[in-house]
C-alpha cells in the first residue's frame, strides 16, 4: 500500500532509499523507504522485531546501512556517529534510555556539547534547563542525578537533551508512555506547535489510537519490508492499522469473564517507605487484592508505584505500616519469604532487575526453582531437568527464540517479557505484582500478556497491575485505585477517564463527589 509518497528527495527534510541493513542471521531492513516532509508528524509502526529500531539507529548515525542512501534536505549524507546526525539537526529519543545514572540531569543534557570546555557555571545551565522545561511543559528537576529520577522523568530529560541541541527532526520513541491523559493532550498540543514551526517529528508508538490522533502520515513495517509507506493517517482505524502491523486481525476486546473475587489476600494499612533521594514516596497507603481479582493502580510516574511494587516484593524497607499475604505479615522480609508465600513479581525494569541479561533462558526461567527438586539434585542444578523445564515454558508461553541458551539479552521486548512471564506464572503465585507489563511491545505481543494476566486472574491469583496505560487498566481491571504523591486518591469501578485522570493531577475522590453534588 503506497500513498502520498513523494520521490521528490529535496522536497522532504530527511528521504531513506533502499535502505538495507543485515545482522548475522536476520535482515533487518529489506530495501526500506522512508520520507519525512518539514512540520510533519510521522508515525512509524510495528511489531517488535520488525525493523523499526534499525531504520532510525542508522537514521540517528548509531548504525551505518549496508546499502541504500540518506538524504537531508535533498543531499546525500554519511552519518559515521549519532554527532554527526545532531549536526544534520536529527536527534533520537531512545526507548532505553542513553543516561550517565550518576551525573545530574544538567551534565547529561551538556554531556557531548563543545560547550562549556573549561568552566561549568551550572547554576546558570540549570536555569536554562528549568527553562527549556517550562517552555515544552517538560519539567525536571536539573540538579538531581539520573539514578534517583523515575522512568518517566529520565525519559523528559532525553527529550530535553534533543532540544536543548536544537534539532529540527526529533525521533520519539514512546514518547507519552508515562503520561496521564492531561499530560498527553500537553504534549501533542506541545509537538503540535513544533511541527507549526517547522520542527519535524517521528513518532515511534505501539498505541494506535495515539497515532490515529497525532499523526499526519503513518509508515508501517513488518519483517524488515514496508507494508505501508507515507500513508494519510486519517480515516485509517485500530484494525486497519494492526492489520498491517502483525498481518492478521488483532482481537481488541479481551473476553474478561465475570468473576466473584474471594478472600482477601494482599492487604496494606498505612504503608509508609521512602525513595532512593531518602524522601518519603508512600504515606499511609492502604489497599486489598483479593483472589481472582485484578486491581489497577493508575498515576503518573514518580509518585510512589515503583517504592509499592519494591517494599510489597521485599526489595525496599518500609518504614512504618504492615503487608500481609493470606494473613501473614511479610513487611521488611526478604524477597525470598515473599517467593515462599508465592508472591510473584513482574518488575518495570526487564532488562536490568527482571532478568539477567548475560544468562541463558534456562538459567532466568529457573531462579525460582533452582534449589528445589527435580532442577535442584543437592548442591548442584540438573541441567537436563532444568533444560527440559526451560522448553516446556518455551512452548507454553511462545517465545520465539532459536534456542533455550540463548542469553536474553538478545531477545525481543515481547520475548523477554514472555521469559519473565513464564518463570512468574509458573510458580503458580497467590499474589502477582505486574508493572507496566506491557510497556513498550507491539499490539500483537500486548495481546498475548494481557490474556496471560487475564488467565491468572481466572485461576484464582490476585494480581495488582500497576500500569499508566489507563487504556489497559481500564480493560484488564476490577478494580482502579489511582496514586498521588503517595496517597491512593480513590477508587474507580466504571472506567471514567474524566475522573481517573483528574485523581491522577491529585484531586481526592471526594472532592471530586462533592464538586458533583454542587452542581446538582
């Protein structure tokens, strides 16, 4: 499908053409085209794996393309390092980010610049960036080190990196991930003045009706070769563009049976912890998850989800309240008394705490098991049990890799998730902590998790599912509890967007119903 493509390369800020790029074993761009035209929003869509990461890393100069050319403004360019891109006015916001965890957010932004060489007025760069911020309604805090930031807000200062260099085509890559639904209206009203001024954007996004609002044209790839190229992006619905996506049809409403939940089996009362800066992140929080039963905490990133998830999995000390699981209290034990009561946990961050990258599937599918018999046969691992385990969840939960010693760090996000997944589910948990599980995959592979979570959810597990996709929230949960600064703010069982996003910018639930009852 080919529409309102120009061939015209001097017409077009950036033209791709024929672009080829191989690894050992897979070829990941298969003679792609691709043009971007001045204040233009450009989606680029597809499933993980497909090639779309590839494309903008020789974009960025992070790659060099095997063959095939690049044009800015009409001249063919070599790109031999990401600096080279950034003088071409082309910069990248990666999905995992390109951060010095210890430098504070104003060294990061600097970090590569020509200037300052020799004296650093940082209280003057400072100001810049809380300027910069203001402007872009990006705001951060310059002087704290990347270490302690949210995801979210790492996220802003990649953003604020690019700008700050004064690129004219950014490439966004999940750029509204960690918003709430307030935000995002901000940040598509902010990209859509940038275009206005002659700024042109690539939208990297695996929410379609994201790209159905924001974008004006869309280019979607599957296995390397384009299935759609420069195409209007109106008119064009979620089906058509999954369709085009994964090359079948996507089912968007899951089949969530009606369920009774029963017990009471995660219960919190006035939890209290601090985060990494040593500031308080909980205060006196207090919930339940009951059996069969999925709640939902929606919020914006960095008020106090990733300090829940560590203190009720044993990873953060509280300081004060209490965790029960069927009754036990297992507030500042460690995380294996938690695993003993069969708290599960799906962590925000896969790459670095959810496995261990430079391991086998085998050896992460086993963490849990890997001192109980038949994997364990007294001090040492039986490999050909642990092997045989390893395939069997490499059949029943589909991940797609050539083999079960492959080190995870090779795997797609959807696979990796899979993975972790896998070892999770497999334990049979009573409890599941699942945060942001779906975070950056493609519609096909948030299909399959989410039915994982819903199948849980139907054997009887109770899972929290702390996500800020409220899209899924609302379609996956029970229950919505919405956090701010700390405090839960309220309850929502209808799904109201309105009112879930007004909780999440810190309206408390009955403020809300009372602003409802004066003006009846």
């Amino acid at each position: 499908m080919i529409s309102d493509f120009s061939t015209n390369d001097a017409a077009n800020v950036v033209s791709m053409r024929g672009i080829n790029k191989r690894f050992p074993g897979v070829l990941a761009n298969d003679h792609v085209d691709f043009d971007l035209r001045k204040g233009e929003i450009h989606a680029l869509l597809g499933e993980n794996g497909a090639g779309k990461s590839t494309l903008m890393n020789i974009l960025a100069g992070l790659y060099k393309q095997d063959s095939g050319t690049i044009f800015v403004s009409g001249k063919p360019v070599t790109f031999s390092s990401p600096k080279d891109a950034i003088e071409a006015g082309i910069g990248m916001i990666h999905q995992h980010f390109m951060l010095v965890p210890s430098q504070t957010v104003t060294e990061n932004i600097l970090l590569g610049l020509n200037s300052p060489r020799f004296i650093m007025d940082l209280k003057k760069y400072d100001q810049q960036i809380i300027s910069l911020g203001e402007k872009y309604a990006l705001p951060v805090d310059p002087k704290a080190k990347i270490w302690q930031l949210s995801v979210g807000e790492q996220q802003r200062v990649e953003i604020l990196k690019m700008l700050y260099r004064g690129a004219s085509v950014l490439i966004m890559d999940e750029p509204t991930a960690v918003l709430a639904p307030q935000e995002i209206d901000v940040l598509f009203q902010t990209l859509k003045n940038m275009v206005a001024l002659g700024k042109s954007v690539i939208f990297i996004s695996h929410k379609l009706h994201e790209v159905q609002m924001i974008s004006d044209r869309l280019t979607v790839l599957r296995k390397g070769k384009i299935t759609a190229l420069g195409v209007d992006a109106k008119g064009k619905t979620r089906a058509d563009l999954a369709g085009l996506m994964v090359g079948r049809d996507v089912i968007f409403n899951l089949d969530k049976k009606e369920k009774t939940p029963g017990d009471v089996v995660l219960e919190v009362r006035n939890l209290h912890c601090l985060n990494d800066k040593g500031l308080p992140a909980l205060n006196g929080l207090s919930l339940n998850v009951r059996a069969g039963e999925i709640v939902g905490l929606a919020g914006v990133a960095g008020n106090g989800q990733k300090e829940l998830a560590d203190t009720l999995t044993g990873l953060r000390k509280c300081e004060q309240g209490t965790i029960t699981i069927c009754g036990e209290d297992i507030a500042n034990k460690s995380a294996k008394t938690g695993i003993r009561k069969g708290v599960s946990h799906v962590p925000e961050d896969r790459t670095h705490v959810g496995t261990a990258p430079n391991l086998s599937i085998t050896d992460n599918v086993i963490m849990k098991k890997y001192y109980k018999e038949p994997i364990a046969t007294g001090w040492m691992v039986n490999t050909p049990e642990a092997e045989k385990y390893a395939n069997e969840l490499k059949e029943a939960y589909d991940i797609v890799v050539p083999s079960i010693n492959t080190p995870v760090r090779l795997l797609s996000g959807g696979n990796l998730q899979r993975v972790i997944l896998a070892r999770e589910i497999s334990s049979q948990p009573t409890f599941m902590v699942a945060m942001q599980p779906t975070r950056g995959l493609d519609v096909g592979a948030i299909e399959g998790i989410q039915r994982l979570l819903l199948l849980q959810r139907d054997a009887g597990a109770a899972i929290l599912l702390i996500s800020e996709e409220l899209e899924e929230l609302i379609s996956l949960s029970d229950r919505i509890c919405v956090i701010y600064e700390g405090e839960l703010m309220g309850e929502v069982l209808d799904g109201n967007v309105e009112k879930i996003g007004l909780m999440m910018t810190g309206s408390h639930e009955e403020q809300l119903e009372t602003a409802g009852a004066s003006h009846e």
